[in-house]
C-alpha cells in the first residue's frame, strides 16, 4: 500500500472514532446517576406493628443503596427492604443491620418490624441512594 493509502486510512478510522463517540456520548449523559442522602422522617413503630418507615423510587440502578436505621438512643435497628413488583411487594433483605446494596432501579420501602415487640421502637435514619 502506498503513503497516501495509508494516510487515508489511518484518518478515516480516527474521525469514525470521534463521530461514534460524539453520537454516543449525548445518551450516556441523558439519564445520569446521581446520589441523595438525607434523613428519613423520625417516628416510633408501636408494639406489633410492621411499620413503612421510608419509600423511595430508584430511577438509576448502578450504585448501592445505603441505609441506617437507628434507636432515638443511637442502636442500629434491623430492617426489612421490599420492592414493588407487579403490584406486590417482595422482599429484597430481611433484618439487615445497615444494608448496603445495587438492588438496581425500582420501587423500594424499608420496614420496622415491631411485631415480636413488647415496647414501642423511637427511631431515626439516614439513606443515600441513587436516583
């Protein structure tokens, strides 16, 4: 192959890399992943109740979910993490201290179970999640 040939071809190829990276770099930027933490809502579970403590919509599902859940006095409270799924709500973690996940994107709720309780469980959480 001559000089000319060879020159071509090597621009060729290197401007079909820069057009394929200009068209695909627009969608990858078009549902970025970004993290919320925050506190969830204080409240108290009452003895035998399966308490919603907090609900959340995860739209990105590459990152961990991030969850504490804490007695007023500062114990970590095991939870429960379900997701909806066709109407229903199925388990993703049962009485997890501090779980830490990539349950992916979907509908979530974290639970207090105070069924087996005989005193009532004053509580406070934090999450960082991504959206």
């Amino acid at each position: 192959m001559d000089k000319n040939k060879t020159v071509g071809m090597v621009l060729a190829l290197g401007l079909s890399q820069m057009v394929c990276t200009a068209v695909a770099a627009p969608a990858a930027q078009a549902f970025p992943c970004f993290r919320n933490s925050s506190q969830m809502s204080p409240g108290v579970a009452q003895p035998g109740e399966y308490k919603v403590i907090h609900s959340y919509t995860v739209n990105c599902g590459t990152t961990l979910h991030n969850l504490t859940v804490r007695t007023q006095r500062g114990s970590v409270q095991p939870v429960t993490v379900e997701r909806s799924q066709g109407g229903t709500w199925t388990t993703v973690v049962r009485g997890a201290y501090d779980p830490s996940a990539n349950w992916g994107g979907g509908t979530f709720r974290v639970i207090l179970d105070n069924t087996a309780g005989k005193a009532p469980i004053s509580y406070r959480g934090s999450f960082s999640l991504p959206l």
